[in-house]
C-alpha cells in the first residue's frame, strides 16, 4: 500500500475491521483484536462506546503510532 492510499484509509472519522486489516496489514482475528483494545482506550480516555463494529479513526492513528506529516510528504 502506498501512503496516498493509506492517507485514503485514514482520512474516514470511523474504521471497521477491513480498515484496520489494511492499516495494521493483518489478518481478520489479529484486526478484531486491535478493534477491541482500541474501543477498550476510547472506553477509558471518554468513558462512552464505540458505535458497533466502529472505532474512532483518531484512536487508530495513535494505537499505530501513524505519521500523517511523514505520509504527506512522501506521497506527494
């Protein structure tokens, strides 16, 4: 995946499971558990839930430790 692409993924407000599989280059289990750790944080940093079968994509950002200026600037 090149960072234009990923740069697609992360610019949504919500990932699924198929997002996360792709950022974190997964399979489906290993992507269900990372959903859950991540609506696990949103959980404890806010106190609410996640929508079903949602995370925020803000929280995957951090989770992955992602470099949006880093990703703009080579994709460009």
């Amino acid at each position: 995946m090149t960072a234009g692409e990923l740069l697609e993924i992360l610019n949504q407000q919500w990932a699924t499971v198929k997002d996360i599989r792709l950022i974190g280059k997964c399979g489906n289990n290993k992507a269900l558990k990372y959903k859950k750790e991540i609506a696990d944080l949103v959980k404890t940093k806010t106190g609410k839930e996640c929508p079903y079968g949602l995370v925020p994509m803000e929280y995957v950002i951090l989770y992955f430790g992602i470099n949006i200026k880093f990703l703009k600037k080579i994709s460009k």
